[in-house]
C-alpha cells in the first residue's frame, strides 16, 4: 500500500476541492485523496468511488509526484 502524509491544509484543500471544483474528474480525484488522508483503507476507497485499482493507484503517484497541483492538470 502507498504510504502518504498529508498537512491539514492539504486536507482542507483536498476537501474543498472535491466538494467545489467545477471539473467533475479533478473532484474525484481530490475525492480519492481526501479519503485517503482520513486513513480508508484502499479497498474501501475504490469501492466508494467507484475506481479500479490501478485508476487509484494512478491518482495517488500523481499527487506524489506533482501535489495537488500535479492532481489538476
């Protein structure tokens, strides 16, 4: 399992974007990451979000990769 720490202000920014930005895939992706910021096991998150694994395994090496920004390209 990748292993990440996030800040509280990534969180919160991952929280707003996933409730407010107005491209329906960046919230999901910022969906995925704030879900894993509150410690869901990997399983869950893709059951949630309705991703397979690799889709997940993808978003979270671009947000470690690029940050939050990296999610948004």
């Amino acid at each position: 399992m990748i292993q990440i720490t996030f800040s509280s202000i990534e969180i919160d920014t991952l929280h707003q974007g996933f409730t407010n930005h107005p491209n329906p895939k960046i919230r999901q992706k910022m969906h995925v990451l704030y879900l894993k910021s509150m410690d869901m096991p990997h399983q869950q998150i893709r059951q949630i979000c309705r991703i397979s694994k690799s889709t997940l395994t993808g978003y979270l090496k671009q947000y470690i990769k690029g940050g939050i920004a990296g999610l948004t390209r």
